[in-house]
C-alpha cells in the first residue's frame, strides 16, 4: 500500500501577517511542538526575503503558534538533505541564520524573536540570529546535537561563545543539557524575560518602536554593529564618515531636524 503524500498541514508552514511596518512571522506546526521540515525552512526563508524586499516592512518578529517555539530539527525530514548535503534553503533567499554562506543573502533589517517553553537547537540558533530576543518564563533551551550525533550548524558554535564566553558556550554545547529563561539571560541569549501570555505582546511592542524610527538610519546602525562584531572595530569607524554622509542627506534626516525643531516625533519613509 503507498504512503500518502503528507499535507502541507503535516510537513508544518510558516504564516506571515503585517501590522503596520511589522511581519509578524509564525511557525506553525503545533502539533509537533513546530518541529522544523525541509518545507518550513524553504518558507521561513521567503519570508525573511519579503521583509528585506518589501520597502513597506521595517521589521520582523519571529514567533510560534502553540505552547513551544519550536523543539528543532524533524530529524525524519531533514535528514535526508544532511546526508546529501543539500541545503534546505534555495539560493538567492535571504538566510535566517544570518550567517553570510556562499549563496544566501544576508537580513538587513532588524528581527525581534519571541520565544516560549521548548526551544531546542535550531530555536536557539533562530532567536541568536534575531537582534533581540523575548523570553517567556517557561522556556526551556537545549542545544543538543551531540545527543543525536551532529553538530550544531546554524550559529550556535559561534554565537553561544560571542554572548557568553567559552566555559558557559561549551558547558551548554558539549553537555547538550536543558536550561531556562533566568540561564538564558544571564549567558545574554535572551534580553527579556516575561510572562507567556505577555511574550508576542513586549516583541511586538518593541518592534513597534524601532519601526517609528528612521528606516535607513535603523539598518545603517544594525550592519555597523555587525561590522564591528564580525571585522573588529576599525572595519566598522572605516565606514563612519561615508555613511553618516549618506544618511544625513537623506529625507528622513530633513525630517529629523524638521521633528526636532517643532517638537514632535519624525514621520519617516526611509528615503
């Protein structure tokens, strides 16, 4: 007898809704504590790609429909890619790992991740890559390849390290152990903390205001930073001057003065 074909309601998806500047983007496989398939993946990858593509969007929040954010890799579907050495993530679309492989493109924009209860390997490699992360008290975090015999790949060799140190990077890599929010925001994993039911209500909040803010000028900040964790810090002072050149001759820096003067707060278009 063949195996039906799984629905797409089996293989999991990505939704996207817009609020104002914001995409809001779920994962959406609760059933399956929003475990991560090839498809999910392809799709979560659009949708980063629309928010960088779209000049309507100034940011992103990342969150997940159910009680978990996701318990990682459904090791059944994507295995099979590992093995191959495939990538899940089709050429050209921007990478939600941030990483800067060969082939993908790289997020300009900023992205505030809201996660709750379990939040295993490629979760935490999601929310590390975001700029911001909000954690509900009930997050449980584990980075747990070397309990299924794979290594991280998505971020978390580098970034847990970057964040915490070595010791606190390698105790939680090597070990593959369970930890919490209180852990997670010690280590600087996470930079809030709140209630589950609060957890999309504070991401979206703070998305809100950084979208009230100069588009360009947004962007410029979040790339320096990066420079300057990525290259080292002369790399980022290298780029100072040509690129306060460009903002302040932008409208928005027009507008900036014109909110100044008059007192009140900028209506931007990031241009």
């Amino acid at each position: 007898m063949n195996t039906p074909h799984p629905t797409p309601d089996t293989e999991g998806r990505i939704d996207c809704e817009v609020r104002g500047h914001v995409l809001l983007i779920c994962i959406n496989r609760p059933a399956k504590r929003n475990g991560f398939t090839a498809r999910m993946f392809r799709e979560l990858a659009e949708a980063y790609t629309r928010l960088d593509d779209d000049p309507a969007l100034r940011v992103g929040v990342l969150h997940a429909a159910g009680d978990h954010f996701t318990a990682g890799l459904d090791l059944p579907s994507v295995a099979p890619l590992m093995q191959r050495g495939e990538r899940a993530v089709p050429d050209g679309l921007v990478d939600p790992n941030d990483l800067g492989m060969p082939r993908y493109r790289r997020r300009s924009k900023p992205m505030v991740a809201a996660v709750k209860g379990i939040t295993f390997t490629v979760g935490i490699e999601l929310m590390l890559a975001a700029d911001i992360v909000v954690a509900a008290t009930d997050c449980r975090f584990s980075q747990l390849e070397v309990k299924r015999g794979i290594m991280a790949t998505g971020g978390a060799t580098l970034r847990m390290a970057e964040r915490s140190g070595l010791g606190n990077a390698m105790l939680h890599l090597l070990t593959g152990d369970e930890f919490g929010a209180a852990e997670a925001l010690r280590l600087n994993y996470v930079q809030k903390v709140v209630e589950p039911v609060q957890v999309l209500r504070e991401a979206l909040q703070i998305a809100e205001q950084i979208a009230a803010q100069a588009p360009l000028a947004v962007v410029a900040t979040r790339l320096n930073v990066l420079k300057a964790l990525e290259e080292g810090p002369m790399a980022a002072m290298r780029e100072f001057e040509a690129t306060q050149k460009r903002l302040a001759n932008s409208d928005d820096a027009a507008e900036g003065v014109r909110s100044f003067v008059e007192k009140r707060a900028g209506k931007f278009t990031g241009r």
